[in-house]
C-alpha cells in the first residue's frame, strides 16, 4: 500500500487552488450532511486514508479551471460545488479544525483527492475517522457557489 | 425489493487492484456495519440520496484490515429529479 502524500499547504496558493465536491452542497432535497459523513469514513484501501473526496489539481504548477478539472475528471453528478483552499481551511479553522488534503488519484479521476480533518488543540494531528457535526457544518458553508457540471460523465 | 446502498460517485472509477471496473469504494464492514447485511454479487442501487442513483451490484474483498466493499454500477443512472414521487428510500 502506498504512503499517502499529504499537500503542504503552506506551498499553496490558497485562494488560487479550487477545490470541487460533486453535488450541490445546499441542495435542500439531497440528505448532504448524511452524504458527506457517509463518503468520510469510507476508508481508501489505496492510501490507507479517511477522508472527504475532493478534486483539486493534481499539479499545481500548471493552474487549472473548474471547467478543466472537470473535464479531467468525470463524474454524473449534475452540479458541483466550489471552492479554494483557503476558504476552507478557514471555515475549519473557525471551529478548531485543521485540515490535511492527501493526493488519492483513481484510475479516471486524476485529480481525486482525501480532505480530513484534526483537531487544532490535538499536537499529535490525529486524523479523524468520522465527520463531525460542526466540521460537515463549516465544510458546506466553505463550498459555495454551486454551478453546473459542464462535463458530466455520460451515462452507460 | 433491492437493497439501497449508500455510494458516493464522486469516487466512481475502475480501481484494477481490486479487479473492479467502473465501482464505488463503500467501505470497511468494521467502519460501516450497515456493509455486513450484504452479500456477495448481490443486485442494489446505488445512490447518493436526493442526488442520483444507479443499478449495481456489491462485491467484498479482504483486505487486511478486514472485509471491504464496493460497488459495481451496472447502469440506470437516474437523477433525482427523473425519478418517480413514490421512490423507495436508502436503509443504510
């Protein structure tokens, strides 16, 4: 099993670098926090992580749009949700949360990554295995606007 | 009536160390104990509730940290807005 590779953070341009959720997080109809917490503790046999799968640029070196991350990387879901990195380290920070993205790329999704969280107070950063109330909270205020996917994966 | 079972498409990929082509990663049993009710080959939908859901099917491997499971989508991929009022709702 391969070491996950955690981002520096620190070597990002955080208000530059987008990251996407498939879905519309404020879909009123969709049970979002339930989705959320659910997709957080399946665990990645491939990295051996727990975590919120994400997309965001797999090289950040080269900057890339949501339409191109999109195109990259399909998947069915009819709206995506958008942020960057630091508006969500933020969000989390608010509520005592530090945030850790691991590089977890699938075979069509190249820009697949894990976001998981600690707690700020916790030295050690111990990776949560569950997605706490007020963090699901902070994540979905993070992740706004919702826009179309404009490559969505054609249906088999 | 078929199970429904919680899959998040936004892992949807063909993972070839598992042998699974075009599936969602659904988890450890010991993480999920909703997992333990499946059985092996057996027909579901697949669905992120109030998003989408899909046809497909639950498959297990042992991992060392314990029985895993994915999801095959085999087809019938339905928005929620496409589906009928009257839809049956996820048990996991």
């Amino acid at each position: 099993m391969p070491t996950p590779v955690a981002l520096d953070l620190g070597q990002l341009s955080v208000l530059a670098e987008i990251i996407i959720r498939g879905g519309d997080l404020h879909d009123a109809k969709a049970n979002v926090r339930q989705i959320m917490k659910n997709n957080y503790r399946v665990y990645s046999p491939r990295y051996g992580v727990y975590g919120l799968s994400v997309l965001m640029n797999a090289n950040p070196a080269q900057p890339a749009t949501y339409d191109q991350l999109a195109q990259r990387n399909p998947i069915f879901n009819k709206k995506l949700s958008l942020s960057v990195v630091g508006t969500v380290t933020g969000a989390l920070r608010r509520l005592g949360y530090g945030m850790m993205l691991y590089k977890t790329p699938a075979q069509d999704l190249p820009d697949h990554h894990t976001l998981a969280v600690f707690d700020l107070s916790d030295a050690a950063q111990t990776i949560h295995h569950e997605l706490q109330d007020p963090a699901v909270d902070a994540l979905i205020s993070a992740f706004a606007p919702t826009v179309d996917n404009p490559y969505p994966k054609p249906r088999p | 009536m078929k199970k429904r079972v919680f899959a998040d498409f936004n892992d949807l990929s063909d993972y070839t160390e598992a042998g699974i082509v075009q599936g969602v990663p659904l988890g450890l049993e010991e993480d999920i104990p909703e997992l333990r009710q499946l059985q092996e080959h057996e027909d579901v939908i697949l669905e992120m509730p109030g998003e989408l859901q899909a046809d497909g099917y639950v498959t297990c491997r042992e991992i060392p940290q314990g029985h895993y499971w994915y999801g095959v989508v085999t087809g019938h991929v339905l928005y929620a807005d496409e589906l009928p009022a009257d839809h049956g709702q996820a048990a996991s």
